[in-house]
C-alpha cells in the first residue's frame, strides 16, 4: 500500500506531467493593480446611462506572459448605442493597464421590438481613430432595417446577418445606402453574411456605394434562393482588383448562364466589371466570365462608346493636372490599349542657358512638392525614376492615378497616367 504522503507526491508528479503534455505553463494570478484597474472602469461603465451591466475579466499570464483585459459590457436594447457604446470605449482609452498585451471592449446589444441584435469586439489599438463612432452611427442605423437580423462590429469593420425576406440583399443594399457616410472610410463597404445552410456557411456579400448594382444583387437574391447553390462569397473592389464573385454549385454552367445575361448598367465604366467563377467544389475546374458580358474567357477590351467618354474626361484632367504642378505649357498624351490614359512632359532645363544643377533640382523638387500637396504619395525609385501613387487623403482630379519623374540628360520628364478601364 502506497503511504499517503507518497500518494499526494505522485499526484502532483501525474499533474504537472498531464499539464506538460498538453502543452501548459501553470497560470500565476494576475497582478492586483491590473485587475483593480479593470475592475474600476467596469464600475464606471456600469454607471453610465443606457449600460445594463459591466464586467471585466483579465486572462492569460501563462509562462510569464502578458495579460489580456476585457471588459464586458451589456446595453440596453432600447438605449442610445452610439452614446453608451462610444463612452464606454472612451472609458477604457482613458486608463492606463501596466503589464497588458491586449485591451478589449466587448458590448452586447440585445433585440428588441424593431430592433436587431448588436454585437462589439473593439479592440484598443482600433480606436481614437474616429473610426468605431462611424461604425456605431451605421449600426444603429442597420439595426432598425427589417431586413437586417444582427450586426457585428470587429475592430469598427461592419457584417451584417440578413433576416427572412424576397430580395434580402437587394433590400439590405437600399438600406445601407441609405445611411450618412456610407461608402466611405471604415464604411467604405459592409460585409452582408448569408443566412447558413443546415450543414455550412453559405458565404457572405460585400456591399459597398457603388456596386453591386441592383440588377446584380438581384440574381444573386435568386441563386441563394437555388438549394443547388451552397456558397457564393463576393468581394467588392480593391485597387485595381476587380470585384469577384466565386460560387459553389452542382450546376455551374446554369449560374454562368444568369451571370452574363444580367443587364447591369451600373456594373460598368469606370466600374470595373464583376468577373465571376462557377464550379462543383473548391478545386474543380470553373466557368468563368465577367457579369453581363458573353463568356469568351478572356479580360474584354471595355466597350468604346463606354470608354471613349471617360478616357477624354481623364486626358483633360491629366493634361491640366500636368501643366499645373510642372509649371509647363506643353504635354503629350497618347490612349494606350483602349483602357489608359498617359500624359508626358519634357522641361528641357539642360538647353536653357541660364540653367544650373541646383535650379533644376528646384524644379525636381516643386514639382514632387505639388503632388505631395495633391495627396499623391511617393512609391520609391526604380532606375533613377521616381514613382508616386494616389494616398488615402488624394485631392486632385479622379483621371490621375499616378505619376513619376526622371531626370535625364535632356531635362526632366515627367508622366501622368489615368486609372486602368476594365
């Protein structure tokens, strides 16, 4: 028989075997000033108007490591959110947690009549950056729309979850464009989550300003309606990314068929066109083509009478742009591929007699400060070329997307060009 006291040292021994192999470190209790910390801010919290209870909970600490703090808030849901929820992050910015990785602020808004349930997973480092007032404002706006069943807010990102209806997305693309500010900033698009499938996700829609058109969204509406639809995920445009939609489907080529017959004026010039693919499962080869274009397969050419009218707007808007912060009076622009606009100017200072190296670097240099003040930002050097490309806070004119200038053994050449048609 084994004595108790050998029996409790073994006991310990099996413990702290198991915890190794499971890949643990023992959890110290964290430090009392930070749960202390915590726990005041959960009091303050509490006490503000609109807020039906506030906790806060600090975790981690495992080998020595950093802790986490969360503080849990819960609205009420007939409340002001965008007051009770943006003080309550306010709160939290205003107090300092020594020793913590991670600062969150989780909020609950329950339903209530008229009213879709919300839910906030606010990161520290999101905020101050008047971004999550933005997001509260659309929230609470979304939140009243029928068609909306929940909305989600992730470090001032927005999803929304759709509730039961004929054209859900059709109806949750009208409401979000209604709202103030949509289409812009953090709102620059709202990821709309399909209602799931008994056995998966069903996929999500983006949704921003300018697209999808309603025609679009409208054959989207009919192919989540299809039980032989299981996923579509579309993707709204980045950059010159175009937008995408992927669909998974026991009939692809039925799902081509809709695609490209949709009428969707709105998809087009100087939209870039929704290219789309179809196929049985990730990994299987796809029908693919672009919305409401005849499948050839191929990246078309953008139609000339859509083109022509918006490459002569954007020449006109280079040429000026150009003449302007180059301070010259003379610029060439040539239409490459049907789809881009380029503008050139040479300054010849090289030829001018009364030129010297530090007048031309001058020059160099006013015309790089003009574009900095238009809110172009610089990209890097490639080959003596200096390259610039539109910032977030650009003011010029929409035909400019990017510049660069060289010095060369002529004078300076500089070049405009436009954003590329699709």
């Amino acid at each position: 028989m084994v004595p108790p006291r050998h029996r409790l040292v073994l006991l310990f021994v099996i413990a702290v075997l198991a915890s190794l192999l499971a890949g643990c470190a023992p959890r110290q209790e964290p430090p009392r000033d930070l749960t202390e910390a915590a726990a005041t801010v959960a009091r303050e919290v509490r006490g503000q108007p609109g807020v039906e209870s506030a906790r806060s909970s600090v975790t981690g600490g495992y080998s020595g490591g950093a802790w986490i703090v969360t503080i849990h808030v819960r609205l009420r849901a007939a409340g002001d959110l965008t007051t009770a929820a943006a003080t309550a992050a306010a709160t939290l910015d205003a107090t300092r947690f020594r020793g913590s990785e991670e600062v969150t602020l989780e909020v609950v808004v329950p339903d209530g009549p008229g009213l879709a349930p919300v839910t906030i997973t606010d990161a520290r480092s999101q905020r101050g950056t008047a971004r999550l007032p933005a997001a509260l404002e659309a929230a609470d706006a979304l939140r009243r729309a029928p068609v909306v069943g929940r909305v989600d807010i992730a470090s001032a990102a927005l999803s929304v979850g759709l509730a039961a209806g004929p054209t859900p997305l059709v109806s949750a693309a009208e409401a979000l464009r209604g709202i103030a500010g949509f289409g812009t900033g953090s709102l620059a698009w709202v990821t709309v989550d399909l209602p799931p499938h008994a056995t998966s996700p069903s996929g999500s829609v983006e949704i921003a300003a300018d697209g999808p058109s309603i025609d679009l969204l409208a054959a989207l509406d009919q192919l989540e309606a299809r039980p032989e639809v299981s996923r579509m995920v579309h993707h709204e445009q980045r950059g010159d990314e175009r937008p995408r939609l992927d669909v998974e489907t026991s009939v692809p080529e039925s799902v081509a068929r809709l695609l490209t017959s949709v009428t969707d004026a709105a998809d087009r010039l100087p939209r870039q066109r929704t290219a789309f693919s179809a196929r049985v499962a990730v990994g299987a080869s796809a029908v693919s083509g672009f919305v409401g274009l005849p499948q050839t397969g191929e990246d078309p050419p953008p139609p000339a009478s859509e083109a022509a009218p918006i490459l002569a707007t954007y020449e006109a808007e280079l040429r000026t742009f150009l003449l302007q912060t180059a301070k010259t009076d003379a610029a060439a622009c040539t239409i490459a591929g049907g789809r881009r606009v380029q503008c050139e100017t040479l300054l010849a200072l090289w030829h001018d007699p009364a030129a010297t190296e530090e007048s031309v670097e001058a020059s160099y240099a006013a015309i790089t400060a003009a574009w900095q003040r238009a809110g172009l930002v610089g990209e890097g050097r490639a080959l003596g070329t200096e390259l610039w490309g539109r910032g977030p806070h650009f003011r010029g004119p929409a035909g400019v997307d990017s510049a660069r200038i060289r010095g060369t053994t002529d004078g300076i050449r500089v070049t405009v060009e436009s954003p590329t048609l699709r």
